[in-house]
C-alpha cells in the first residue's frame, strides 16, 4: 500500500526535516500549513526546489484550532500516517497566551483522533503525538524514562500532556494506532530563532562578524539534553513503524547548563569567554579584548523553571534500534557556522531588535 503522510507543523523545524526524510521514503507527503502575514514557508525551499518531489509534495491550509479544517483535510487526504507536530511550541510564551495553548496543543490533539476515528480510519491510518521532556518538569528522578512521572511546570506542558493522555486513552479505547515521541529538546540551522540555542548561535555569529551587540539571556543554570532534530525525525518515524502503538523517549542521555551551550558557540568561532559575577549579574567578556559579551536579564527568566532534562533513550535503541549521533559540541558548531554563512550571503534575518528576544 502507497505511504500517504499528513505533516502537521510542516513549517516548523522538525516538520520540515521529516517531509524531506518521508520524501526520501517514497511517501506522498501532505503537510497543513496556517496562514501568516509575512512568507512561512522558508524552511521548505529545499524540497519544493527538488523536482524529485513535483505531485509528492502538498500543502494545505488548516488549523489546530478548527475543528472543520481538520476534519475536512483528514477525509480528503486519507492519510496512513499523521505526524501532529504543530503546536504553540515557546515554553515562555505559553505563560502569556496559557488559554491559546491549550486549545491548541491540547485540544488540537483530540481534533485529529476524533477525525481518525470519525471517518473510520483507525485501522488505515497510525497516529503521532510530539510529546515532550517539558512533561517531566519538576525533576522527580533522573535520567526521566518512559515510566517516570510527570510533573509539568508551564501552560505548555500541561498542555502537552493532556495531549499525550489523550493519544493514549484513544489508544486503549478505541484500539487507534497512537504513539508518543516523549523527545527532548532538539535543535539545528533550523531551530526558531527564539529558542535558546538559536538565539546563542545567531548571537555569537553576528559578533564573530563585527557586529556590535550583547547576547542577552535568562537563567543559565537550567540544564538541557540537546540532540540534532534530523537524527530525531527519524525517530519519530521509527516510532509508528513499530509493529505496535506505544510511548518512546527519544534523548542523547547527556545534559548540559544553557552556559555551556554558550561556551561552546563561542569556541566555534575561536572566542573565549571569561565569565565574572553571579545571577543576574553574571557577565561574559572576550577572554582576549575584554569586550561584553553576555549579559543577564531578569526579565527573560520563567515563572517556573523546569531545572534538570537528561533522558533515558534505552527503550528506543532496544525496540527501535534508534540512537542520537550527533555531540552538542558538533550541534553548537553546524549551528554557528551556518549563522555565519547566512549573515556573509545576506539571508540571516536579524537587527538589534530582535538578538533581544
Ligand atoms: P516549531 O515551533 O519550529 O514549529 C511549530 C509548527 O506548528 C509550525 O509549523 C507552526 O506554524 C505550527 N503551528 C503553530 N500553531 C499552529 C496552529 N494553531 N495551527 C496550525 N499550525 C500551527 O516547533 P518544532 O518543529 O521545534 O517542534 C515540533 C513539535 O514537537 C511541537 O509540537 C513541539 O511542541 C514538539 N517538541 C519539540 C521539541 C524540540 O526540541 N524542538 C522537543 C519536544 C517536543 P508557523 O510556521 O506558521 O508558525
Ligand atoms: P525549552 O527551550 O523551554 O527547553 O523548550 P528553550 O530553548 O526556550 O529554553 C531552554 C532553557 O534555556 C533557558 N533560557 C532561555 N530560553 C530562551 N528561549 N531565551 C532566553 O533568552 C533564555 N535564557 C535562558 C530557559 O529558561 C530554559 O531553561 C523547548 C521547546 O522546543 C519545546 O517545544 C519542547 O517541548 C522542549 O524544548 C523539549
């Protein structure tokens, strides 16, 4: 039977790398896009320019938080895969749009398996939740597994896991073939630009280029298990290959503190940072000028931090033979080198504005 996958999110970092890797598959990709007042669709030039994918590739309009859309995209494309990755995916601008969130990384959820099972599709199409490591939150035991708990500490990740019980209820329910991806965080050249790696990378490449600015960031004490989104995409796909419906961890099992991410970044571009002063007084100068590098502020701290991630990925490498290849130091490199390359062709969107976000 030919592979028909419905991307949600197809715009997104991971949406973009797991159409490109369903292509490769020889799938029929059909990704829901949303509307925007400004062009969204950058991340996906690299496959529309690929004449391998002319009449495999399409995009509809659509919306987590429209019901009819949904329904109405799912009955047309009949897909025997949906990857829902789209979400309001910023943990700090989940405490400032919380009800949004809500509805649509929640409810949103419910939307498409109720489609699934609505048009009687439960035993043709298989179904992909993007759950996430911010389910574990309050750090309850370490590495977090698939049977820690979970103790979600922002708007999103109550969210989020209203939406991972829901894919599991239709699951045991209703039979619907529903697996979770619990992923942590994962990032490249792609990452949104508000997202903390990013924000660094593109920080530390407008500086390495002589422009004249202050990375500026909020707790840097928070650790994170970083991989590469592409090793993650074929994670997920993996997951609904699986011969049975179920809940993976996807992780490097290293953590690592956001200042070492910075350490990291600056080295990749031959900058030493020595760092002098405590919280919010914390500072970041160039080991060789003294010039400020980073600085602190209070503002972009959270409401509630989630403090320490480092997962377990045993379950996936054992039943899905799936593992992260790529070291932070090599994520934090590509990052920054592709920054860099953006910036000399012209293509690195930024202005002083925006390095503050
Ligand atoms: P991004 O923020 O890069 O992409 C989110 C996507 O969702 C975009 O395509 C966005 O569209 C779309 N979207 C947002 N709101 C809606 C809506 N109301 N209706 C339709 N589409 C919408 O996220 P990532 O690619 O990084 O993450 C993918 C998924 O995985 C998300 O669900 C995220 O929460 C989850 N996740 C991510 C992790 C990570 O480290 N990256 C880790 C664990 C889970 P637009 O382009 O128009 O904004
Ligand atoms: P996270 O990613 O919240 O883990 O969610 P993010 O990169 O936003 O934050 C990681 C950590 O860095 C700290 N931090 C900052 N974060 C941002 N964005 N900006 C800053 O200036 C800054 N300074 C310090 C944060 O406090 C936090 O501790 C990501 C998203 O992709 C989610 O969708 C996904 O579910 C999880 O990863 C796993």
């Amino acid at each position: 039977m030919s592979k028909i996958a419905l991307i949600t999110g197809v715009t997104g970092q991971d949406g973009a790398y797991l159409a490109e890797l369903l292509l490769e598959q020889g799938y029929t990709v059909h990704g829901m896009r949303r509307r925007a007042s400004h062009y969204n669709e950058f991340r996906l030039e690299q496959i529309r320019n690929n004449p391998k994918n002319a009449g495999k590739f399409f995009l509809h309009y659509g919306d987590l938080t429209d019901s009819m859309s949904i329904f109405r995209l799912v009955e047309a494309i009949r897909p025997t895969e949906i990857y829902n990755l789209a979400a309001q995916s910023h943990v700090s601008v989940s405490f400032e749009t919380p009800e949004y969130t809500a509805n649509a990384d929640g409810v949103g959820t419910t939307r498409f398996l109720e489609a699934i099972r609505l048009l009687g599709l439960i035993d043709t199409c298989r179904f992909y939740q993007a759950s996430t490591s911010e389910l574990y939150g309050l750090v309850q035991e370490v590495p977090q597994s698939e049977t820690t708990p979970f103790y979600p500490r922002s708007p999103y990740a109550v969210a989020k896991l209203y939406a991972y019980w829901i894919t599991v209820n239709y699951r045991e329910g209703y039979n619907l073939f529903g697996s979770n991806g619990i992923l942590f965080n994962h990032e490249s050249p792609n990452r949104g630009e508000i997202f903390v790696t990013r924000k660094i990378t593109r920080a530390v490449a407008l500086i390495a280029e002589g422009e004249d600015i202050i990375l500026t960031l909020g707790n840097m004490d928070s650790q994170r298990d970083w991989g590469h989104a592409r090793d993650y995409v074929d994670g997920m796909h993996r997951i609904l290959q699986h011969d049975q419906a179920d809940d993976f961890v996807l992780a490097t099992g290293e953590t690592h503190t956001i200042r070492h991410f910075v350490n990291l970044s600056f080295d990749a571009a031959g900058i030493t940072v020595r760092w002098e002063g405590e919280g919010v007084n914390e500072r970041g100068y160039c080991a060789k000028s003294g010039k400020l590098l980073v600085q602190v502020s209070a503002d972009l701290f959270r409401p509630a931090e989630v403090e320490l991630l480092i997962g377990n990925p045993a379950k996936a490498k054992a039943l899905l033979g799936w593992e992260a290849t790529v070291k932070i130091h090599e994520l934090a490199s590509e990052m920054v080198n592709e920054d860099r390359r953006r910036y000399k062709d012209g293509t690195l969107f930024w202005n002083k504005q925006s390095v503050l976000w």
